[in-house]
C-alpha cells in the first residue's frame, strides 16, 4: 500500500536502503568485518525485518543491549555472532551458551562468572569490553592491569573480541578520538592478542586506524549522518508521513494549541495533523521544526500535543491544503537529522522513539 492510499499516518522503511548502507560501510572499510548494532529493535526501525536483511547483505556480526534482545535476534537468526553490549544477565550465564550467545566481559565479576561456567563446560569464547574514556560499561585500565597481573582470571576463555567504544567519533577533530585510540592499544598490549573493535558508525569515518578487525555501526545504517559536518554519505531509510485532518481559517486574532503557546495576529490558515509526541514526534519540537506539503516547507506552530500537532500552512493555496493531504514529518524534505536538531535531540532518539500507533510499511527501494 502507498501512503497515498492509507487512511492515517505511514511510516515507510526502506530495507533495500539499509542494505545499501551496509555495503557503503562495507565500501568504506575496505575488506574489515562489519558488524551491525541492531538494540533496541533495530534503533526502532524492526529488528524482525531489518536483521534478515542485514545477514542477506552478508553481515555475520551482530551486537545487541540486553539478553532478551540477544535470545529475540538467535530466534531470527540461527547463524551468526551474537553480542550481549550489556553482558549477561547475572544467574542466566548458562543461557547465553545454550543459546550461543556472546555476553560481552564488562568488569571482572562477568568474567569471573564466565570463567566458571567455562570450568563447568568447557572452553567458552570471551569478549573482553575495555572501558577507554566514557567511564561507562568495560574494565577500566585498573582492572586490565589487574588481569594483567593474574591472568588465571581469564583461564578456559578464548579471547576472541577485545573491543571498546568512543565518547565523540562524530566529532571528527575531538581529541578524545586519538586518546582514546591509543589507550585502546595500550590496554590492549597488557592482554593476550585477539582481535579488536573500536568504531560505532562515525569512527569508520575517522580512518582506517580506527578500522582494527570489526566495525560495529548502528545508527549509518538506518540513514543517520556518521559525518555531521559532511553531506550524509547514507541512503535514507524512514519517511514518516500523516495526512491533514482538519483545516482552520483564522481571520481574527487567536491561539494556537494548549498554553495558547503561538498566535495568529492576522488571516491565517492552520491545518492539525494526527501525529504527536505519544508517536515519537518530540514535544521539544513544538514551535520549532518544520514539515512539507508537496515539498514546501511549512512550520509547526504551538506545542505538540499528545496526538495531534499543527501546520501553518497560509503560505499554500487551499486547494494544496484540503484534509486528505499527504504532509510529510521526517524523512525526504525533512530530513531525519535536521528535525531531531530542531528538537534539540539526535536521530537516535527519534528512531528509537517511533511510534506503534501507525502503519509500518516495509518497502525494497534501493537495490
Ligand atoms: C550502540 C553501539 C554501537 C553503534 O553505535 P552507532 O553510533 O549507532 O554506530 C557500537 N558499539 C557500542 C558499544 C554501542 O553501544
């Protein structure tokens, strides 16, 4: 079904596209694995959907938050490489190796416990999470150092991943970048040799000496920019567009939406669309970001309600405004980065946070 035809909102998502960006990244690590980080439901966009894809286009590597999500993706997909970011859950250790799943080791306690089941059933396969500057998840260099000094802790484990994670690759010029690289190697140094991951989507960006042995994107391949400060090498893949429901003249003096937040001073043409924040469409968005009606760009005025958000659209004729008429949110000429910036977020988060209320609509657009 088009849009055109449907009776509400439409979210369509291009997995021909995510596929694309696949092998742009691919393209760009000239003969490095690339993994794909698909958490939280594929970053909103439908991991039931996108993972197939994904290993169709030849990814053998996927990285997960939670366990459950890891249990949901085996499901997909009985072949590849599962990793756990946020390791396994304490007690359900045994589960990740039935399963085969790979927690990742964050802090010696998960190791300590990996170990064990190790001892219990065999020779495991480890991914050692090194923490390198965003003082999050992974053993910081005092717990390397430890690992370093008694390495029977790491006894039964096959160091198959040593990875990290940086604070600013999206900031191609931040010190950190470097920083954080050459502490990776330090630790890394401290440690038996086994392969290494540093790069989310911006640090396969950043050159191939951040490339290592595995790339872990996530957010370049559902259409985010890895290279804010660049044109965005990535094919879009969501487009989020809602109809108009209803049309106002305004011809004297009024308000537009709850705490009367906008006003019309004079005629004025206000068209309400059926999306608000319980849709994903951020609140901070109100009085802020734009949407198009056949590619002009109109502004949305007042706040955003829970279900509803509205248009000025007096710069249009009223025949281009009639309820029925397609307006476009996010995605093609509002792109998706764009509005998350006038909503003072990232595309991240307004992926993650689409809504379950309208129709999903998968299509294969670039092939
Ligand atoms: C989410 C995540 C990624 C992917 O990051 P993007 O910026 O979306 O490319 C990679 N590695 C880790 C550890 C992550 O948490």
């Amino acid at each position: 079904m088009r849009p055109s035809d449907a009776a509400g909102t439409m979210l369509t998502i291009d997995l021909g596209a995510i596929a694309s960006n696949y092998r742009t990244l691919n393209d760009q690590l000239g003969g490095v694995r690339c993994a794909a980080a698909v958490k939280a439901n594929a970053y909103g966009v439908g991991v039931a959907q996108v993972a197939p894809v994904l290993a169709a286009a030849g990814c053998n590597d996927f990285f997960v938050a939670t366990q459950d999500e890891a249990l949901a993706l085996r499901s997909l997909l009985p072949e590849p490489t599962i990793t756990v970011l946020n390791g396994a859950d304490p007690g359900r250790e045994a589960e990740c190796l039935d399963h085969d799943l790979r927690p990742a080791l964050n802090d010696l306690g998960q190791i300590e416990r990996w170990a064990t089941l190790a001892r219990e059933r065999g020779r495991l396969d480890a991914v050692l999470h090194l923490d390198t500057g965003m003082c999050r998840l992974g053993l910081p260099a005092y717990e390397v150092e430890r690992l370093a000094t008694e390495p029977e802790r790491l006894d039964g484990l096959n160091l198959i991943l040593i990875m990290s994670h940086l604070a600013c690759a999206d900031d191609a010029g931040h010190p950190m970048n470097q920083q954080q690289r050459m502490t990776f190697d330090r630790l890394r140094q401290m440690l038996p040799s086994a392969p290494a991951s540093l790069a989310n989507s911006s640090g396969i960006y950043l050159g191939p000496e951040f490339h290592y042995d595995l790339a872990r994107p996530g957010v370049a391949l559902y259409g985010g920019n890895p290279t804010p400060d660049k044109p965005n090498p990535m094919a879009e893949v969501i487009r989020l567009q809602s109809k108009i429901v209803q049309v106002r003249d305004v011809d004297s003096p009024q308000t537009v939406g709850y705490g009367a937040a906008h006003r019309v001073a004079g005629p004025a043409r206000i068209a309400t669309v059926p999306v608000g924040y319980a849709d994903g469409y951020r609140r901070s968005l109100s009085g802020r970001a734009f949407a198009a009606i056949g590619g002009a760009r109109v502004p949305v005025v007042g706040r955003v309600s829970m279900d509803l958000i509205s248009l000025d659209v007096s710069t249009l004729r009223p025949e281009q405004t009639r309820p029925g008429t397609t307006v476009d949110l996010i995605g093609g000429p509002c792109p998706l980065d764009e509005i998350s910036a006038l909503g003072e977020t990232i595309g991240y988060e307004l992926l993650t946070s689409l809504g379950q209320r309208y129709e999903r609509c998968y299509i294969d657009g670039v092939s």
